[in-house]
C-alpha cells in the first residue's frame, strides 16, 4: 500500500472496513475482530494458489475432512535463511519473496511443496515437504537432497543481503492432515505426538 495514492489508499481502508465484524465463539464469551471477505468464484480462484495440491485434490473428489488426515511416510526439507542485521523491510520482503519464488522453482518438478515459512528474528526458515496424499514418487529423499544442494547454491550466489544460508533433509513418518480450529483449519506434515 506504499505506492497507493493517498486517495487509493483510503478507498481500500474503505473497502477492508466494510467487511470487518466480531466473531462469536458460540457458547463462549470470546469475541474477536475478523476480517470477512465476499464468498464467489473469483475469491475461490485467488485463495486456491495458496491451498496444498494434496488438499485440492481432496476437495475436489468431496472426501470428507475427517479422513484428510493420515500417518505417512515424507521426506522434509528444511531451509534456513539468515539476512543481514542492517536489512529495510522492503529489502527483507522482497528477498522472502525471490526465496520462496526460488524454492519452490527448484522443488516443484520434484512434487515438493513449501509447508510452511516461519520469520523470525534469527532468519526465515522455509519447510518444505515431499511426498504428500498424491505427490509421492520414488526416491523421494534422493530428489530432496539434489533440491538441497541446487537450493544451497543457488542461494548463496543470487539472493542479496544474505549472511547464511542452511539446509537439510529428513525423513520418516508424520502426520499429515488438517489441523486447528475448523473455522480455520490448517493443513500440515510434521511429526507425530508419542
């Protein structure tokens, strides 16, 4: 919103007010601000870039949420980026968004997906998983340790203002499913509770 107009950006205060509300825990005496959006197609068509293809395709076949969720066997990789202490926001932000671009370049041929990026203030690590409900392929660790190293260098040489860069592959079995409040439900692979 910093290159907005001053006009522009009060039109789209305007707009991102209009559908604020409370929501109401039902039952409950917790009530929160909640940002409402328009339901439609167009809506549907913007928010699907951000789903998992493992859980589209679930949607898409209408199975039923609770059987979302299951014990499998991934490979996860885990990439660590540190940036340099005097970074800008703006320079920050664009340099998560050429990770994540770069990453998930690398990793896509091989049906990996970045799960989550988490910020922080020692870096940006980026999780990312191979093997989700219909995206296995064989010798899934072995795509995940050449994503590694193609990662690992391509990293090092293109993205600016980085300080470090780690990376590294496991695998086992974890859960891999919906998770949180059904309002919001999120979907995850990590590592079961013993």
């Amino acid at each position: 919103m910093r290159h907005l107009t001053r006009q522009e950006y009060r039109d789209a205060v305007d707009q991102l007010n209009m559908y604020r509300g409370d929501w109401h825990l039902e039952g409950m005496a917790l009530q929160r601000p909640v940002l409402r959006s328009s339901a439609g197609p167009e809506v549907g068509a913007r928010l699907e870039k951000h789903i998992s293809t493992a859980v589209l395709q679930k949607l898409y076949q209408n199975v039923p949420l609770e059987l979302c969720s299951e014990l499998r066997p991934v490979t996860c990789l885990f990439v660590q980026l540190q940036f340099a202490d005097k970074i800008s926001t703006v320079e920050l932000s664009s340099s998560l968004s050429n990770s994540s671009s770069m990453i998930s370049e690398i990793i896509s041929p091989h049906k990996g997906e970045i799960n989550k990026s988490l910020l922080f203030d020692k870096g940006c690590t980026f999780l990312c998983v191979f093997g989700f409900p219909g995206e296995k392929l064989a010798c899934e660790s072995t795509h995940a340790l050449e994503c590694a190293m193609q990662i690992l260098c391509m990293a090092s040489t293109e993205l600016g203002k980085l300080q470090q860069v780690s990376v590294g592959v496991s695998s086992g079995t974890v859960f891999c499913g919906l998770t949180g409040h059904p309002e919001r439900f999120e979907h995850t692979g990590r590592a079961p509770l013993s």
